[in-house]
C-alpha cells in the first residue's frame, strides 16, 4: 500500500494525497455522507488537477487492485460517495477539476470540467446571456461530475429533463486507466452503442467523468412563482393537468408539498415565514418562464389561478411580485431537506409513480404506514410534475430517532417499495441506488436488465475496482 501512496504522491503532488497518516489532516469530510449515515475510512482522499492525473490515479489503483470512490460535491444522499469502513478504499475528489473548458453560443453548449460547482456553471452561463437549467438545493456544493453520475433531476425538469437530457458529451476515465474522449456537443450522432447515456447515472461504478458538453438555453424575459394550496393530492394532479394546458412549454417547475414537510420547515426555519400551510394538507409551487415578457407571464399565470379555482383545485394563492419574492417562495421548497434533518434522522424514498396514480398511491401507502407504526410522521414532497415524491418517513413524535431509522428501516422500505410496485413505480427516481438501496435493487428491477447492467459493469471493470458495491453487487 505505501508504494501505491508513493505513486499516487507522484502523480498529483504529496500535498494532494491526504491520508490518516497526518495526525493534522481531518478527512471526516470525504468520508461521512451528507445524511450522516455513513461513516468511512479512506485508505487516502487523492485530488487530481487535470485528466491526465486521474487517468495516472486510476491506472495505479487498477495495478494494485485498489477500489476507487470517485467525489464531486459529497452532496448524494444514498451513500454512495463515501468509503466502506475497510480503510482501503481511495476518494478521488474532482473539486480541483474546476474550470469552464469553454462556451460555444451558436451549438448552445458549455464543456466543463467534472469538479465544477453546479451553482458556478449556472452563473457562468448567465453570464454568457444562457440558462443552464438544472437546479437543485445543493447546487451550492453538488458538482457537475456528481450530478451527471447520478443523472440528477431537481426542479426544472418538467421543462428541461434530467442531468442525462442536458448532455451531449463526456470525457471519461475508464477502470482501466484509458481517456474516452467523448466531448462531441453533437446533437445527432448514431455511431453505435450511446455510451454517454451508459455513464450518465452509473454512481462511479463505471468510470469517472472527467469533463462533459451540457446544453445552454436561452434565458427567459421573465420567471413567474406561484404557491398555491390545494385541497387534496388528486386536485393538485388536476392542477398540473391545467398548468401544463395553459403555459405549454413555459410550465418550468410544478412542486408540492405536504403540510407536515412545511410545518418542519415553518418549525426550523420560522424566518423563511411559510404561506397558506396551516389550512390545507397539500401546496403547489409553480413556475412559469415566458419568452415574452413579465406581463405575459402573469397573465396567464393570473387566467390559471383562476380556472383553477372556478374548478375547486386551488382553494387560495399567491404570485410573487418580484424575484426576491420568488426566491423567498423556492427557498422554502429547498429548504424541506434540511429542516428534515434538523428534526432527526428519518428514512427517505426518493420515488417515480405515473403522475395519474398518485393519489391512489399516497391513500395506499400512508394507510399502510400509520396501520403499522401508530404516530409515524410522513414527510411527503417532491416534483409532482415528473411523478417524483420524496416520501420520508419520521419517527413518531418523542422516539428515539436512530433507534427509530436502526430497527424499522428496512421494515418501513419494503413497505413502501412494495406498494410503489404495485402502482408500476420506481424505487429510485434521482437519487440513485448507491450504497443504500444496493440489497433492495434485485427484487424490484427486472431480473434480465439486472443481468445486463452485471455482464455491462464486468466487460468494462472486470476488476471491480470502480466504486464497488454500490449500484449493483
Ligand atoms: P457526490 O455526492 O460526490 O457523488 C454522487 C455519486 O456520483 C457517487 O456515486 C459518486 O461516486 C458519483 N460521482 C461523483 N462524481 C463523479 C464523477 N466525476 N464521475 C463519476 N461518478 C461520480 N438530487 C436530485 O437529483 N434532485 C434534487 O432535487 C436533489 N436535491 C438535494 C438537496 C439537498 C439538500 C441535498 C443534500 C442533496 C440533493 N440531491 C438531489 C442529491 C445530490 O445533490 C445529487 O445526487 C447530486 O447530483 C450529487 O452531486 P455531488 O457532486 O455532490 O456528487
Ligand atoms: C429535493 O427534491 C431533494 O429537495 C431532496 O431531492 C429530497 O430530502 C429529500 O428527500
Ligand atoms: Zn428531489
């Protein structure tokens, strides 16, 4: 092991290798998971500054059979960024990988390095007088590399798609050391197998993404929020219906959110000052982008407010006047993540239901839940607008919240993943598999494309040395 230290100190430069070694370097960053679930010991936290190096960090892992957990922002929250407890294990951290490669107005694309800040390329794009329209609550630390190798969704993807939809190219390091230069920024290329779309989600167990090509958009002359209260799941279903009838292409995000989520924000963040919530048990975020200017915008937003209300699917609501308003609106969306972790640890499901069977599905399965555990406390929100609920699951009132998350995770998810098989759902919508849902996959995927996501994992890594036991063991 020491002469594999030696040669990645080589590579990147002693200061560049952290190890446990330096009583003065605390690696706790690299090696706990954003939830604190997870607790690992890396063998070293390597930091390449270029493709080359991570090319060279890769080809000495492969030599000495060392497994690699490729890092971009840590921000993931299935575990899958973060060493085993084995202490062998090397985080290869892309945070120094972190430049604008280049920006090409008329292909409407930007190449980047994998370590980039999602925040930083969405202000680098504005800038340029482009919108990059992925958008989530950690893009403050999530970066690009991270987000393309969980194909990330957040907010916008109602209009804009996935991570995977905003990407024409990569550059990738295989598991064997080789550079793929895949930085085409084509828009049409059927040359064979679409291996972009192979890496895009792979959790780093396929490779590292080094750099990629992502699509720019034109910004709009305006962005409208709206929050409304809706009084039931199936009227905020019928909601999106309108919205998506009366803005077309301008409906940009469509959220909801349950009265307990927000009542743990209200409860944490009081200054946030949430609207609506107290009477009603579901409210809807809306945004709307509009290419021609903001009195447009708000003409239509104000025409399907009030369908929406004539048709009893909106009982009250409110436009932000302006954009600090709506900043304010979305800050308290974003804002459900943490102040679920402020309240205790919980159990999170990141799940895709057609869009049409969710109210079914959110009667079935909170029924299901307060049978078995009395007082349990659902944190249900999420991205309506994709099918996609984030349907948390808190301890009751006054439990021990790791005894809680200890003994009845397990029991808790397979009760939830069985009823969003029943509805033909997905156990991970955006999230991912990582390290958590690994045990869980088998049952609920088809067991052909389980065989071939295995034959694909062992022709590409037939060492296992990319991120193993994550995604798929
Ligand atoms: P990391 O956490 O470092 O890594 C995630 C996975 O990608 C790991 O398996 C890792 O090995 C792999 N990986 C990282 N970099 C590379 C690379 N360069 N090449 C290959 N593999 C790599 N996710 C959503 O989809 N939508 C949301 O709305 C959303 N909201 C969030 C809100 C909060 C408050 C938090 C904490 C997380 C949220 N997430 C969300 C989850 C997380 O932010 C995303 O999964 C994000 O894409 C991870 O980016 P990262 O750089 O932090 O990746
Ligand atoms: C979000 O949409 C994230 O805010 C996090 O995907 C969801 O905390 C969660 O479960
Ligand atoms: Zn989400």
């Amino acid at each position: 092991m020491n002469a594999l230290l030696e040669t990645l100190r080589q590579i990147c430069g002693a200061q560049h290798v952290l190890t446990h070694d330096d009583p003065t370097t605390d690696l706790s960053a690299w090696e706990t998971d954003w939830r604190q679930r997870v607790f690992g010991k890396a063998l070293a936290v390597v930091r390449p500054a270029n493709t080359a190096e991570v090319a060279a960090v890769v080809k000495a892992c492969a030599n000495s059979l060392t497994a690699i957990v490729p890092q971009g922002g840590n921000t993931g929250l299935v575990a899958g960024s973060v060493p085993d407890a084995s202490g062998q294990q090397i985080v290869l951290s892309l945070q120094r990988m972190n430049t604008v490669r280049a920006i090409d107005p008329d292909n409407l694309t930007m190449t980047v390095d994998a370590g980039c800040i999602l925040h930083n390329l969405q202000e680098a794009a504005e800038k340029a007088g482009f919108l990059f329209p992925l958008s989530l609550a950690a893009e403050g630390s999530c970066t690009i590399g991270g987000n393309l190798g969980t194909n990330a969704g957040g907010t916008q993807v109602v209009r804009y798609g996935n991570a995977r939809e905003l990407c024409l190219g990569l550059e990738v390091v295989t598991p064997l050391g080789e550079i793929w230069q895949g930085l085409t920024g084509l828009r049409k290329d059927n040359t064979g197998y679409d291996l972009r779309h192979l890496m895009i989600g792979s959790e780093g167990t396929l490779g590292v993404i080094t750099a990629a090509t992502i699509k720019l958009y034109p910004l709009p002359a305006a962005r409208l929020t709206a929050w409304a209260a809706v009084p039931s799941m199936a009227t905020a279903v019928q909601l999106l219906g309108m919205a998506h009838q009366q803005l077309g292409a301008g409906l940009t995000g469509f959220e909801v959110m349950g009265q307990f989520a927000l009542s743990l924000t209200d409860k944490h963040f009081p200054n946030l000052r949430v609207p609506l919530y107290k009477d009603t048990p579901w409210c809807v975020l809306l945004e709307n982008s509009d290419h021609e200017s903001e009195s447009h915008a708000r003409h239509l937003f104000e025409n399907l407010l009030e369908a929406a209300m004539n048709a009893g699917c909106v009982t009250d609501a409110v436009v932000a006047e302006n954009m600090s308003q709506a900043q304010a609106l979305w800050q308290i969306r974003e804002s459900i993540t943490s102040a679920q972790a402020q309240e205790g640890l919980n159990i999170k499901h990141d799940i895709s239901i057609p869009i049409s069977q969710i109210p079914a599905f959110v009667e079935a399965t909170d029924a299901v839940l307060l049978k078995e555990i009395p007082g349990v406390r659902l944190v249900n929100f999420g991205h309506l607008g994709d099918g996609n609920l984030h349907y948390n699951v808190q301890a009751p009132q006054g439990q021990d919240d790791k005894v809680f998350v200890r003994e009845m995770e397990d029991r808790v998810s397979t009760l939830v993943f069985e009823s969003v098989a029943r509805f033909k759902g997905s156990i991970s919508a955006e999230h991912g598999i990582g390290s958590q849902k690994v045990d869980k996959l088998p049952r609920y995927k088809d067991p052909v494309a389980l065989g071939m996501m295995r034959s694909i994992k062992q022709a590409l890594d037939p060492q296992n040395i990319m991120n193993p036991g994550r995604v798929i063991r």
